[in-house]
C-alpha cells in the first residue's frame, strides 16, 4: 500500500514541532474542558468543520490524508482502515496501518489533533470492512469464476491457476477472494442485545460491554456505537434484535448497566475522562430517539407526549444519568419533526432537559442528506453553494455535532465564507464552535491527544479464554425455555443414542461460503468476518460431544423431499432437534416483515417432525418472536399456533436469540442439564401480528379502565374475567412478558417490603409508608420444589399497580415493573432475594398542553396506596403487599 504524499505532511509536522510552538491543550493535568477552551480559539473555521465530518465509505487512508493531512479530522470508521489483502484480517498488521495513520495526522496538522477511530460495539468488534475496493486477486478470480464461492470457487481457482496465480500469490489471497474465513479472530462475538436483555442480568450486561470495550480499543477504536437504547415495541422491525428488550424500565437498568462496563465503570459524563485508556471507550449510544415505533426502518414515529416519555425517552434519562457520553440521532421523525435537525429532540430535550448538553451527538450514516429526501431542506436554495447546505445548517442549528460520511457538513465551510451559519443566541445556542467543542471534548476525555497510538500488546485480549468463557454464560443466562411439556429436557449422554438435528439453521451446508447461513445467523449482524471454526453450529456441538455415530444431520429442508428427509431421520432418533428461526437476511437492518410466522417452509417442516412422535427440542435462532401459524385460520389442526401443542412425545422450545459464537455449546450444555436455560422474555410474545400495536403492544402495559386479559393479580370484589375477541382469540400474548421455563420448579412463599419510612414510623412489614423520593427494599422467599442439580437462577420481577384515584385526571398504567433481580436459587431450602424499588419510578409523566416548555409534562409521582406484586412473569404474580406513598 503505497503512501505518496504522507511524507509532505510530515515534514510540515516537523516543521510545526521544531518551531517549538507551546501547546497549552496538551498539559494532561488539565480537565477535559479546560483543554477545549484552551485549544478551540487557535483553530481555523476549517479546522473546526473537519472535525465535524466522520470520514465513511468513499474515503479510505489515502483520501484522509490528502484531504486532511494538515488540519486532520474528526473520525473515522476503523473498517475503512486500508489494509492489503494478506493482512487485512490479522489484527496487528491493521493495527500498524492504523498507528501509521494516526502519526500522520498528528504531526500533519498545525495543532497535533488526533483522529478519533470508531467501531462497532453492540455485540462485538467490528471494524473490518466488507466492502473494501477489490483486490487483483478478487478480480482475477471473479472473471474466471464468477457466481462461485466457497470450496467451488477454490476448485474453479485450481482450474484456471495459470492465470489467477500471479494475481493471488498466496494461499490467503485465494481464501479472501472465495470468501473463506481465515486468518485470526477479530473480536469475541457476543449474544445480541435481544439475548442479553432476556438475561435480566445487570452485572452480565455490565460484563459483557466492559469485555467488548477492551476488545474495541485494542483493535485501535477509541469510540463504539453503543448502548442501544431503543425500547422495541414492534417486533415487525428488522432491527428487533438490537434491543435489550420491550418495557422501558428494563431496557433502561440494562441500558446504564452497559454505559458502565463501556466506561470502566466511571459515571462522570463527557466532561471526565476515562478511567483507562487501555480499556474503555466512549459510549455513543442510539438510535435518538423512538426508532423502530413502526414497521419499517425509518418510518415516522407519531407518538403522544406522555408514552413519548414515559417509554421511548426513558432509558436516555438513564442513560444521561450514568454518565452517557454520546448519541446517535435516528433515521426517523418522532411527531412530524426529522431526528436530524429538531431543536426540540436534540437540544431542548437531549441537551438542556436530560442534561446531555456536552454530549457529543452523531449522525447516522448519511442522514443529513435524508432532510432533503424528507422535503424538509432545499437542495437549491443557496445558490453556488453544495446542495447539502441547507440540510447542514438546519442539523447544526438542530445540536448535531458530527456528520457521519462526511457528505454534508463540509458545505458549513463555504456556508460560513457566506456568513449563512449565525451566531449563536439563546433561542439556538448551538453553531460550528459548539458542536467542534463536543468533538474535541471527547477526543480529550478518551486520551487521544495523550495516548493517541494503540499498543499491539492489548490485542491479547481479542477472542480471549475468559471472553469465550464469558459469551458462553451470557447465551445460557439470556437463553429462554419457552414451553418443555413432556418435559423433554434435560437429557443425559446416555439417554442419547440418537439425535436427529434438523433445519436450515442446523449447519452449515455442502459447498456453503463462511461464514454460512447457520452461522450468520447465529452471529447476526454487526461482527467482523470470523475466523475458522470460531462459531460452532448446533449440529456440530452436538457432533463433537456426542458418541460417534449417534447424531445424523439433515440441514437442506427447504423442499418437500428435504422435509421428508428430516422427518425421517426425526422418526429414528430418541431425541429430534429442530433448529429454525430467521436468516441475517429475515432479520436485520431493513429486513423488516408483515408477519411474524417462521419464514419459509420451516412450519411445515416442524409440523412434519412433530408428527413422527419423537421427543422434540425446537431452538429458535432468531431476531425478533416468532409465531407457529399464527392465526385462528392456520392450517394446522387447532388453529392459532397449535403447533407448540403438537407432539405425542413432548415438545420443548428454546429461544436462544442470536446467541453469537458460543451458541452451539451453550445449547448443549442446557441440553445435558449442565446448566439451566436462565432467561426470561424481555418482550412480550404475540401471538400473531395482529397483536402489534394492541393494548398488549407496543408495550405490555394496560391502562387502568382497559379490561385485563386476566391471571394478572386477584383484586377484592372482582372477577378474573379473561377477555377475548371477536375472532376468537384471547386478549394476551402468547408468552407473557418476563415469562420463562426452568428445569426447577420456583415459587415465592414470603414477602416483605422495608424501608426510606416517614418521620415517625418504625419496623419492618407488609405495609409501610414512604416518601415520594424514598427507597423500598422488597425481600421475597423463594423455594425450588424440585431440587434440581446444578441449580438454577429465577427473577424476582416487582411491579407496581396504583389503588388509589388519580389526582392528577390522567389515566395511569395498570401496573409497572419498578424493580427485579436476577438471583441464584439453592436447590433445597429457602433463598431470601432482594430487590430494590424507589418510589420515584411508581410515577408518570402527565402532560398539560396549555403550560410552556419542561412545565408541561413532569414526571408526577401520586401520593396514594400502591399494590407491590412479587412475580415470575408479567401475568404470574404469587404474592403482594401495599404501601403508601406520601
């Protein structure tokens, strides 16, 4: 990879440090803050807009460094890292590129400013580009074999060698042209976030982002685009599976649980630095705010103030809180008003009302080019101007700090030259130097100016023992056992002499490029391209751990004849293994869908195994719920969903998500009864897609005056009347939220609630009064009436359900979720778990039109009686008690 103008820039850099000009920014002893307003005034207008451009797809290194070399920038995706073909997946020769870069930058620009590397960071690194330019190589070997890949392509290279060889010299070469995965992994690839937040597991959630932080920074990114905040209430969405999950308390404990493990645990905000350069990263969490309301990505979200708030906000509240650093505004408009330019979301809501005022806030990628798209910007109002220059002003003026791609804001250079970018006042307190000061804020806070070279001795950690190890708990911990009748599981070794493991995402199929089908989807979307072997299939666990011989694998059932075949191999097993569930091309960004029912022919394929009368496990590798025919007119006999009732044998379901490279093994494991599947639904589960959007979605949550679906909590005087509907199906998810099998049996038998008391009041009890601001620790007794070994873990969910008026003349929620716990449970005896509940989230937002600003909608706690419900799902709750708010 040749460099032909990097030397230039250095020589101007030595130039600049032999000139032996002070730099007051760069004395560390100084606060982050300090150091911007140090530095700020000493840059010129373009040097300040460049660092507002995120350099993205059409710029590589030799375009960062001839356009920016003297004044550098402000980001930078780290999968646009050139790299050669033989090094571009092995993580030190990228790392030197990367280094490299950086050291050009810093001593090109009159100001030494670093660049800032950005990465991936939901679930893993990811920070190798696919859609880097082609290689010789590639091009050699697609003009001779086009359409192949995989082992049919290396077959067809071996064919045509005389004229591919002295394009692709080495084997590696050849492997990266067929697109095989070689080489070395490139970053731990965890369970997405919906797997985590079935979890229910704060210290996990917290676990898992400090370890992929690490492995973020080692690879040489300093920022990762992380936590995802969205609450998802339309499981139609593609992008589901980024979701810690459906009720926004949840995804708010889990959402701050990750801010923690992303900051090293430090809550200080922007304005601090990080407590370890080494091993954390600057939180940019998204997407702000409410994406994914609707069906397809983008699509406008029209919300009320109060569920805007009380759901959707939420976990930014948190967020911001726990010391959030950054933010990614949405691809859609929340009321009619574009993410990307409202002064109401970024700057009156985000900055001034939740407190995220030196935040630096992000772009998506290309989204400021979207305000013309949307026809809230005019590509042709400035004349012999760029035509993004309205969309540019109108996001600056917005509180946008950086433009991912760099498509747009460098028209805020000519823009000024104009003088079209105002002054800031008041009214719009956000311009150029504002939003180049949040950039510069963060660069400081990360130690780019004083560590700005990544040591190749971190990249140890990548794919390490304890990560693997790590991912392997955090798949059996978020791993749901949605029904086991039989029960079906566990099993032991020699139970299993035979073991039919069907499906298309089973393993990998003959002549399939890696990673496969099975392996995408276990992976989902958002990781590097891994290395061989590094994600292990569900057939191949079992495979590997079985007696040899005793696992027959049928993974093409996409046909009839394919469907008779695992059928057949389902009849002559002791124990059929179905593993369906969505593709990474089914679910994923802008794979949206109108139904919810497993896609293809792979309910038919169930039923057929079903039919056979053999024991059988259905996993779900999967990125949003799915239905088994769900519709009173299904096929199948029974109507809605009486495929999860089919089978003499027994039938159990797991949902295991995308469950990441340790997949495979962790199903095993649960198989073997070697741990216990130790998730609960973070969503509730449809029953079909006409339960989108009811009052059982998008979230859970009933009003108060909605008639229940019922086998809620008891209330004195009042019948438990299950509702149904005209159609005949009942008012309720098919699972219900928080809802979860395990191979014990757990039951509360005793609660207490003590706590913050009122002047006055002493002891401990069933019914005690607190204050509006006061803490409530609620102790329940569980036992495990089965024993089982090893044991297991349950949540204690907590909800709160209002008894007494309103005063407000608001209708409030019918219950909430106001605390849990994740506790592991001894398999004799009593276990005591506590969980912690503060009377400030009994409240909600009520919201008066006619008052002016923050004033109308504050978050109102009721003084009055609230019911505490101990439970193990949404709609199984086994004891409660009452307190008083004053």
């Amino acid at each position: 990879m040749g460099w032909p103008i990097v030397g230039c820039y250095l020589a101007v850099g030595m130039a600049a440090a032999s000139a032996g000009e002070p730099r007051p920014w760069m004395d560390s002893t100084k606060s982050p803050d300090e150091r911007v307003a140090l530095l700020l005034p000493e840059l010129s207008v373009e040097e300040k807009v460049n660092q507002l451009l995120h350099a993205w797809a059409t710029q590589h290194t030799d375009d960062i460094v001839r356009l920016y070399g003297n004044t550098s920038v402000g980001a930078m995706y780290l999968a646009n890292l050139d790299a050669n073909t033989t090094c571009d997946k092995i993580p030190k020769c990228r790392l030197a590129a990367r280094n490299a870069l950086q050291r050009t930058l810093i001593e090109g620009s009159a100001h030494g400013i670093p660049i800032s590397f950005v990465s991936e960071s939901l679930h893993s690194p990811m920070y190798r580009a696919t859609w880097t330019p082609p290689s010789p190589c590639t091009k050699a070997v697609a003009a001779a074999c086009p359409g192949l890949r995989g082992s049919a392509c290396k077959s067809c290279v071996a064919k045509h060698s005389a004229t591919i060889t002295p394009e692709c010299p080495t084997p590696g070469q050849i492997d990266a042209a067929c697109g095989e995965a070689t080489g070395e992994p490139l970053g731990t690839i965890f369970p997405m976030p919906a797997g985590q937040g079935a979890s229910w597991n704060r210290s996990l959630v917290q676990a898992v982002a400090a370890a992929i932080a690490t492995e973020v920074r080692a690879s040489g990114a300093d920022r990762g685009f992380s936590p995802e905040l969205q609450v998802a209430t339309d499981p139609r969405f593609g992008r589901t599976q980024e979701n810690f999950g459906g009720d926004p308390y949840l995804v708010s404990e889990l959402g701050v649980a990750a801010t923690l493990g992303l900051h090293g645990g430090d809550a200080t905000g922007p304005s601090g630095y990080l407590p370890n350069f080494n091993t954390t990263i600057t939180s940019e969490a998204k997407h702000y705010v409410a994406y994914g309301f609707s069906d397809v990505d983008g699509a406008p979200a029209d919300i009320s103030i109060p569920t805007l708030y009380d759901v959707y906000l939420r976990p930014w509240k948190a967020y911001v809180a726990a010391g959030g650093r950054g933010a990614m505004a949405a691809h859609n408009s929340v009321n009619g008003r574009p993410c990307h330019s409202s002064k109401w979301l970024l700057t009156d809501v985000l900055r001034t009302e939740l407190g995220c005022d030196k935040c630096l806030i992000g772009t998506d990628f290309r989204d400021i080019q979207l305000l013309s798209d949307m026809n809230t910007a005019n590509t042709t109002r400035y004349p012999g101007l760029p035509p993004d220059t309205d969309a540019s002003l109108q996001a600056l003026a917005g509180g946008i700090d950086q433009d991912l791609g760099a498509y747009s804001f460098g028209s805020l250079l000519p823009a000024s030259a104009a003088g079209l970018v105002p002054a800031p006042t008041a009214a719009s307190p956000h311009g150029i130097d504002e939003a180049a000061a949040n950039v510069l804020r963060a660069k400081f806070a990360a130690g780019l100016f004083d560590q700005p070279y990544t040591d190749p001795a971190l990249l140890d950690v990548i794919d390490s023992d304890a990560h693997r190890a790590l991912a392997r708990t955090a798949v059996t911990d978020g791993a749901t056992l949605l029904q086991n009748t039989g029960p079906v599981l566990p099993r032991t070794i020699d139970s299993l002499k035979s073991v039919a493991v069907v499906g298309p995402l089973a393993a990998c199929a003959t002549g399939e490029s890696m990673p496969c089908a099975a392996q995408q989807a276990m992976a989902g979307g958002y990781f590097n391209t891994p290395a061989d072997g590094q994600i292990i299939t569900i057939a191949d666990a079992f495979a590997t751990r079985l007696p040899q011989g005793s696992v027959t694998v049928v993974v093409d059932t996409g046909t009839a004849d394919g469907v008779a075949a695992a059928a057949a191999a389902a009849k002559a097993a002791g124990l059929a293994v179905v593993v369906v569930g969505d593709t990474a091309g089914s679910c994923g960004e802008s794979d949206d869908r109108m139904e919810l029912d497993l896609i293809g022919n792979q309910l038919d394929l169930l039923a057929a195994v079903l039919a056979t009368g053999t024991p059988t496990l259905t996993v779900l590798i999967h990125g949003r719920p799915a239905t088994f025919g769900g519709s009173p007119n299904a096929k199948w006999a029974g109507g809605s969903n009486q495929l999860l009732m089919a089978g003499a044998g027994g039938h159990a379901v797991l949902s295991i998500w995308r469950p990441g490279q340790e997949g495979g093994d962790a199903v095993v494991d649960m198989v073997l009864g070697l741990v216990q599947p130790g998730g609960r639904l973070a969503q509730p589960w449809p029953r079909s897609v006409g339960y989108v959007h009811s009052r059982v979605a998008p979230w859970w949550n009933l009003h108060q005056g909605d008639y229940d679906w019922g086998n809620t909590f008891p209330q004195a005087g009042v019948p438990d009347k299950p509702w149904a509907l005209a159609d005949g199906e009942p008012w309720s998810p098919l699972f219900c939220f928080g809802h979860g099998v395990t191979y014990s049996n757990y039951t509360f038998t005793g609660m207490t609630v003590s706590g913050s008391l009122r002047a006055g009041q002493s002891g401990v009890g069933s019914a005690i009064a607190v204050p509006p601001t006061g803490t409530i620790t609620v102790t329940v007794t569980v036992k495990d009436g089965q024993g089982f070994q090893p044991e297991g873990a349950t949540v204690v969910q907590v909800y709160a359900a209002p008894l007494s008026a309103s005063r407000t003349g608001q209708v409030r929620y019918k219950k909430m979720l106001v605390g849990f716990t994740k506790a592991r449970i001894a398999a004799s005896g009593a276990t005591a778990v506590d969980v912690e509940v503060h009377a400030s989230d009994l409240g909600h937002t009520v919201y008066d039109p006619m008052a002016a600003g923050a004033d109308n909608h504050p978050w109102v706690v009721e003084s009055g009686e609230y019911r505490l419900l101990a439970c193990r799902s949404e709609c199984d709750c086994q004891i409660d008690a009452t307190i008083t708010v004053e």
